[in-house]
C-alpha cells in the first residue's frame, strides 16, 4: 500500500511540474508584475489551453497534498 501511494506521489509531481513549466510567463520584471496582476483581475482572461493547464495544475497541487497528508499518515 504504502508503495503504491509513494508511487502515485512520483506520478503526481512528475505532472504538476510538467504543468507548471509550460504555462506561460505572465510578467516581465517590475512593471509586468504589477500590470499582470491587475490583468488577471480586471482584464484579460485566460482562455482554452491556458485556462485548461491552469485547472489541471491547481487538481494535482490539491492531489499532491492530499496524496502528502496519506503519505504521511501510512508511515507514521
């Protein structure tokens, strides 16, 4: 049991680092952080693929805390 959990964590990061290296950079030093930010509020809405990666990237960061918390709790 325990091994499957360690694996599905391997699987879960594996994913959740692939979605964060390819989304797409949102600020180009001081002024875009500040600009992005209230793009993201106010203006531009993601849409399609980049609103699809932004979902599947927050699922497995709930799925690997999740997965963390059972993890833990199995070897302790």
């Amino acid at each position: 049991m325990v091994t499957f959990v360690k694996l599905l964590q391997l699987i879960i990061s594996l994913g959740l680092i692939a979605g964060v290296l390819l989304q797409s950079g949102r600020s180009a030093g001081l002024s875009g952080a500040i600009s992005g930010g209230a793009e993201s509020m106010f203006g531009k809405k993601a849409r399609g693929a980049e609103r699809l990666l932004e979902r599947v990237t927050s699922i497995l960061a709930l799925a690997f805390i999740a997965n963390a918390i059972v993890l833990t709790v199995l070897l302790s």
